[in-house]
C-alpha cells in the first residue's frame, strides 16, 4: 500500500493591517495569518505606552507565537499615540474603544470568536474592554498588574465576566504581590486559571536567584489552557 501523504505543518505569514480605524484615527497593526479553517481569532493587546510598549514588545511576542502555533489567526496593534497609530495617548480609558476596534475588524475579517490576550497595560485596557463583548470567549492577562507607581489597580468588573481566564504572572512580579493578586482573582468568575512562573519578573525575565528567561513557560501554559478550555492543540 502506498504511504499517506505527510500532513504539512501549518506556516503562518505576518502582514501590516492598513484599513484598522479607531476612534482616534488608523491604528498600526499587524496580522498573524491562521489556518483556514481555525475556529477563533486572537487580539493582543501591548504594554504601557509611555514606558516603552509596543505591539513588538517581547511577552506579546511570545504570545502571538503561543496562538499561530495552532493555527489561530492573530491581530497586534498599536494603541492611539504608539508608533504610526493616530491620536494621542489617553491613559487607559480611549485605548479600551482601541480594543473594540480591533475586535471588530476581527469580526468584520473573519467572523469567528475571538479570544483576547493582553500583557500588563494591555491586559487592565484589553480586559475591561472584552468583559461582556459576545464576540470575546476567552481572556488571558499576562502580568496583569495590581500594584503599580504607588497606584492599586481595581478589577471589579472580573465577577461579570463568566468567560474562562487564565491569569499568568511572575512569581517576582513587582506589580502583582501574591496575597493582593489572589485576593482580586478570588472575587472572579469561573472558570479562570492563576499560574505562577516561578523564577520570572514582570517581563517573564528571569532574577538573580533564577537567570534564565522565562517565555517559553508562558508559552507552554497558555496552550495548555487553550487546550483545556477550548480543544486547540
């Protein structure tokens, strides 16, 4: 008998998103191509602007890299003010319409539900913007930060939202003491996840104690919960 035809692995190609519009203006993006016949899309969301962050940073990096590796498409974009996006930067409250606007350019694009993912800054914006959008069935907050310049950061929209979360955060993350961060997460809905990467800082990077970075980890707990929660492997 002949032997079967090798199953090729998917590849994906990245491409610059020129027809995103925000409220504030045309908002620079890119688009991680998926498998055609993938069951969702994915919108991640960067860091903190004003501190450097980018849709290029690192975490979100690895994380695109976590969805395309099954086939999931994914959107990166710049918020208002970042890079070539237009507008200007609004502490949180504009970028959430940034988000929405990529949510549905999603829609519009592909028709499919989207699972969300947002590294610090992003993952605060992105979470209160997908909490309770029909479209979003899933949220991951990578270095969700709950303590930050001298600032508490309050999540008391989490108990509305009743899709499944995963929650990673370094276990020396300087903006997510232990005991604060189980404390908000308590009140959240189920289901939701909270893993600790031992030995990782805010940016999944490694400490003194445990030098070795640590964004592969990331990667492999959020394609586990993808699996879990959703069957994607």
């Amino acid at each position: 008998m002949p032997n079967p035809p090798e199953v090729q692995p998917f590849i994906s190609h990245v491409r610059a998103v020129e027809d995103l519009q925000g409220p504030a203006g045309r908002l620079e993006a890119l688009l991680n191509t998926g498998s055609p016949d993938a069951p969702y899309t994915a919108i991640l969301c960067h860091p903190h602007p004003p501190s450097g962050g980018t849709m290029h940073n690192k975490v979100v990096y690895h994380a695109m890299k976590a969805f395309t590796a099954l086939g999931i498409p994914v959107l990166r974009f710049n918020f208002r003010g970042t890079g070539l996006s237009e507008g200007h930067h609004d502490h949180g409250h504009g970028e959430q319409n940034d988000v929405r606007a990529g949510l549905s350019w999603l829609e519009h694009n592909f028709k499919l539900p989207t699972i969300f993912a947002g590294f610090s800054f992003g993952a605060n914006v992105g979470m209160r913007a997908c909490c309770g959008d029909v479209r979003v069935r899933g949220m991951i907050g990578l270095g969700l930060p709950v303590q930050a310049a001298g600032r508490d950061y309050t999540y008391g929209f989490l108990p509305k939202c009743n899709v499944p979360k995963l929650f990673i955060s370094g276990s020396q993350d300087e903006f997510a003491p232990p005991d604060v961060m189980r404390s908000i997460l308590a009140r959240a809905e189920e289901s939701k996840r909270l893993v600790w990467i031992e030995g990782a800082d805010h940016f999944f990077q490694g400490v003194p104690t445990s030098p070795r970075p640590k964004l592969d980890q990331m990667q492999t707990e959020i394609r586990s919960w993808l699996a879990s929660e959703f069957r994607l492997a």
